[in-house]
C-alpha cells in the first residue's frame, strides 16, 4: 500500500507543520523541525513539498476548502435562509481556528510580508467576495432581498465572519460565537429582507 504509506506520511508533515509554525512561527520554523517532528526524511519532506512556503500555503488551503465544503452544501430555498443557514459553518471553523490561533493569525502576518503568500490569501477573500456579491444578486433577483449594491453588501458579510472567527479563537468564552453569529446574521437580514 504505497499510497496509504505517502498520503500517512503527508498527513505527518501536515500536522508537524502546524505544530511548528505555530509555536515558533513561520520564519522561526526550519524544515529540518517539521521533518524531526513528522518523524520523516528531508526527502520524504521534499517528495511531498518543494518548499516551506508550499506546505504553509497548502495548510491554509485545507482551511479554506473546509470551508469551501461546508459554504456548498449551506444553499437553501432563499438566500436569506441559505446566509442565517451559514452561521451554522462557524462551530466548524472555531474549532479549527482555536486550536490553531496562532496559525491563524501566521497566515496573516505573513500575508502583510510575502508577496506570494499575501496573493494566496487574497485569492479566496476575493472568491468569498464574489460568492456572496452574487448570492446577494441572486436574493433581490428572486425577490426576496431589497435592491442594494450587492458588492458592499458581500463586503459586509465577509467582514462579519472574519470578524467573528478572529473574536471566537481570541476570546473563545467570551460569547456563546454561535448565538452571536446567527443573531448577527439575521440583523443583517432584517436590513436587507423584503
């Protein structure tokens, strides 16, 4: 079983690399840790990943496509029950999060440091832009959003559960996040509903 045996050693790598970025941060962190800690070779790293940059950018793509998973499978009847729907994703994506905040926010400092992986990180906020500009669209399309510029609306909303998931793993027992999401979702819909 080759394939078990690289994708088990993958999965390794994977979780050594969070473990080290996030204690020691991304410039801090050597492949020759994550190796120590996977347990593997640097060839075996190397096999999997050509770079550090490139198992960094691959453990924040395993975040967004949870996300991306979860988003998919949201879509209800409208779109004002298919967005108060989505608040039901943050559990997920806190739990993700806290347990790894300072990964977390890793993607972000060295998004404002390394051109490359600032254009990774701004690719799927953009995506989400988009999703929502047009799922907005799609509500005052199917009547049940009042006409408004569906580009801030999205911005609104993107801005809301960045705001929420970096509130939840900074202060997870500050707030029941989930009741807040949902509470903060339909205030939102109150002001766009028909």
């Amino acid at each position: 079983m080759p394939q078990q045996r690289s994708e088990e050693t993958r999965a390794r790598i994977l979780d050594a690399a969070v473990r080290r970025f996030a204690f020691a941060g991304y410039d801090a962190a050597s492949v020759d840790d994550i190796c120590a800690d996977a347990g593997v070779s640097k060839g075996a790293f190397y096999h999997h990943y050509p770079t550090k940059q490139a198992i960094f950018l691959a453990l924040m793509q395993g975040w967004l496509a949870m996300i991306d998973v979860g988003m998919g499978a949201a879509r209800k009847d409208t779109v004002p029950e298919t967005l108060v729907h989505m608040t039901n994703l943050l559990p997920g994506v806190f739990a993700a999060a806290e347990d790894r905040l300072p990964m977390f926010l890793e993607f972000w400092l060295q998004a404002s440091r390394d051109e490359t992986i600032w254009k990774a990180v701004i690719a799927p906020y953009r995506h989400y832009q988009e999703y929502f500009t047009r799922l907005v669209e799609d509500g005052i399309a199917e009547g049940s959003l009042k006409p408004a510029d569906s580009q801030v609306a999205a911005q609104v909303i993107v801005s809301l559960a960045v705001g929420l998931v970096l509130q939840g793993v900074l202060d997870p027992h500050g707030a029941d996040w989930e009741k807040t999401a949902r509470e903060s979702m339909q205030i939102l819909m109150n002001g766009l509903a028909k």
